[in-house]
C-alpha cells in the first residue's frame, strides 16, 4: 500500500495522519507492507489497536493519530 504521512506536533499534542493517496500534504513513505505500516503505526502510538488502526487506514484511506504529551 503506499503511505503518505503528514505530522504536526504542538506542546500539547502530535498529529499524525497516515493517507493511501496523495492530498497534497505530508511525506510519501513508499509502497508498504501490512507488517511495516502496522510497526509504523506502532512507533507513533505504542497501545494503540494496531489490527483496528490498520483495518481503519486499509478501508477509509486515511488514518488520524493524536498522541497527547503530557506536561
């Protein structure tokens, strides 16, 4: 599948959006296997669902991550 992310990292949180086509923002990651993209998704938010988060981006071509920072 080919991935491009787009990161946005404020004080109080980071952004993180993984997409299956171009929308003309982020860095493209390359054509993925599901096993890379999952440990991708992993590295931005380790307790997240990952088989739910992977269904998610496969399905609806986009894939949204907040990560709050805590103070």
């Amino acid at each position: 599948m080919t991935i491009w992310k787009y990161e946005e990292s404020k004080d109080t949180h980071r952004l993180v959006k993984l997409y299956k086509e171009d929308h003309g923002e982020g860095e493209y990651m390359g054509d993925l296997d599901e096993e890379s993209i999952k440990r991708m998704i992993l590295k931005i938010k380790p307790d997240i669902n990952v088989v739910q988060a992977y269904g998610t981006l496969a399905y609806f071509g986009m894939l949204p991550i907040l990560v709050t920072i805590k103070p």
